[in-house]
C-alpha cells in the first residue's frame, strides 16, 4: 500500500539521518574536535564506556575528555556494523 511505501521511506530518512549525525560524532571525536563532539549529545546525555558499568553524564564526560581534546588527541572508532532503530 502507499502507506507502507511512505513509511518504508520515512524510516530510510531517518536511519541516513541518524547515521550521519553517528559520522559526525566519530569524525570530531578522531579530531579532538571537543566542540562539535559534545554538541552531538542531548543535555540529558549519557557516555557508555567500554564496561557495561561505565556511564558518564555529558558534564563528567567533558570534564575527562578535556585533557586529551585539548591536547589534539582523539579517539577513532571505526564502525564494523551499525543497527538503529528508529
């Protein structure tokens, strides 16, 4: 029906959306772009490490990034597989 093609197609819109706002938090990460990383999150933000236990909120998050960005080193994450959910 035209309904499902219409929302087939607003889905597709919305996963390229949101996998180039993902890009774009990679890319400023990769760059010690601090500004544009930290504009990428919600205010109500929340930074999962690489433990399942580690949770920052975006303020403790920029406060230990600090370091590194202003130094000029990042961290690049290179995505193998991406699943969104919309």
């Amino acid at each position: 029906s035209l309904l499902s093609i219409a929302s087939a197609k607003a889905y597709a819109t919305e996963e390229t959306s949101i996998a180039a706002v993902l890009d774009k938090f990679h890319a400023a990460a990769s760059r010690a772009d601090a500004q544009t990383y930290f504009s990428l999150f919600a205010p109500d933000g929340v930074f999962i490490g690489t433990d399942a236990t580690e949770r920052w909120t975006v303020p403790e998050f920029k406060t230990y990034a600090k370091e590194s960005f202003d130094a000029g080193k990042g961290w690049t994450y290179v995505p193998q597989t991406r699943h969104i959910t919309v």
